[in-house]
C-alpha cells in the first residue's frame, strides 16, 4: 500500500488527514489492513473492528496526534473513538516516518511548499 506520493505505509507513520473542507490534522497509522498492528493500540478495538468487518486489506486505522478534531460532549450523539478508520489513503499526505520505522533509512518525498527559506535544485533529467 502506497501514498498518493509513491512512499510505502508503514506502522508508526505520522500523516495529515483531511476530515472536512480546509480541515486537517495530524495522526499517526497505527494498524494496516488486517494483519498488521502496533503494540500501543487498543486491542478490543481492532478485534471488534476485524471481526465485524469494519476494516479489510485495505483499511488504514490512524490515531490522532493533535487534538481529536471530531471529539464532543454532546449526549444526544455516541461519543467518538481517538482513532479513525481510513477506507483508503487517496488524500492523506504522508509527513515523516514514526516509531520503528523511522530508524531505517527509507528516502522521504521532497514537498517544497513544506521546506522554508530553502532553494531546491531542479531535478535533471536523463
């Protein structure tokens, strides 16, 4: 499973997730479709999610870095989990490696929107 980017999704990776108009905020990939799962996740929450069938192959289950964006205190409406459950990963950006991952040596994209007083050479062509 790849980003929009061409990086490869990996456990521990932080993201930004867009839940709204202009809305977005920070998470980090904590389980990869059916099989894959970090430690620090909640256990009887991705085995109700696997075993109803909320998640498949190609599920991503992120959990908010940032504040909960969806969090609220209304009783009229079920309360909401810290995690979220991504269908697929069309417009999520991927930030930085995270966890285990991030000590390999795997190139991360370049985003030169994200790069501050910095000039990035042209890439050459062959």
């Amino acid at each position: 499973m790849k980003y929009k980017c061409g990086t490869e999704v990996m456990l521990g990776d932080e993201i930004m997730v867009e839940y709204g108009p202009d809305s977005k905020s920070l998470a980090r990939v904590v389980a990869i479709g059916l099989d894959l799962v970090c430690d620090e996740t909640e256990q009887k929450y991705y085995s109700w999610v696997k075993r109803d069938g909320i998640i498949n192959k190609d599920s991503i289950i992120a959990e908010w870095i940032d504040k909960n964006p969806l969090s609220h205190n209304d009783q009229n409406f079920a309360p909401v989990s810290n995690y979220t459950i991504l269908g697929c990963i069309c417009c999520e950006m991927f930030i930085r490696r995270g966890g285990k991952a991030a000590n390999k040596e795997i190139p991360t994209p370049i985003r030169p929107h994200l790069v501050k007083n910095k000039t990035i050479p042209p890439t050459k062509r062959r």
